[in-house]
C-alpha cells in the first residue's frame, strides 16, 4: 500500500492512502468528518471510556454552495419526471413539491 507523508502541527509521519481517490476529497468533507470523529473522542470521554480526547485538527470549511434551478432546468426536470413510465403518477408531483416548498426528501415523503 502506498503511503503519503503528512504534516500534522510539529509531527511528521507516513499516512497510508486508505481509499483510491481520498485526495480528490474537498475540504469541507474532511472537516465534517474530522468534527465527527471530534465529537465522538468527546463522548468517550464523557462516558468515561478515554481520560482525554487528543486533539483533532480541522481544516478550514469550504466555500458555501450557493446554486439555484434555473426556470429552464426546473421545467426540463418536471418533463423528464413525467416522461419516465414507471414513476408517471408520484414523481411529477414529487418534484413540484420539492420545487415550490424547498423541502428535502424525507418531509416530502411523509407527508399526509
């Protein structure tokens, strides 16, 4: 397994590449998932399993995303939704509460 030297504060070790591609990862997934992994070290610590957390460095977060449908593609993605034959009678409808309500998935799914 080939490795890759990293630089964490003063210390300089070998990390091994664990998955192909984990440099292609942006930053704003490392930070969410370092602070996970943060916040779990707390816990631990909370229910007495570690003394003390060590410290966990993260990056700094991203840029926001900020992009919205355009008309066009709001209205090619209704025509795509009502074109497809198996979903023909639920995901029109899907779609155009998602569009005027901005709900995500789940709340769309269960509503009554």
């Amino acid at each position: 397994m080939v490795g890759r030297i990293a630089r964490y504060g003063r210390y300089r070790r070998r990390v091994p590449a664990v998955c192909k591609g984990a440099e292609e990862r942006a930053a704003g997934t490392i930070h969410r998932e370092l602070g996970t992994l943060s916040a779990a070290l707390r816990y631990c610590v909370a229910e007495g399993y570690l003394s003390a957390a060590p410290p966990v460095w993260l990056p700094q977060k991203g840029p926001a995303r900020e992009r919205w449908l355009t008309r066009n593609e709001a209205a090619s993605l209704l025509w795509a939704a009502r074109q497809e034959p198996q979903a023909r009678l639920y995901l029109p409808l899907f779609v155009l509460i998602g569009l005027y309500t901005g709900a995500r998935k789940e709340a769309i799914i269960s509503l009554q």
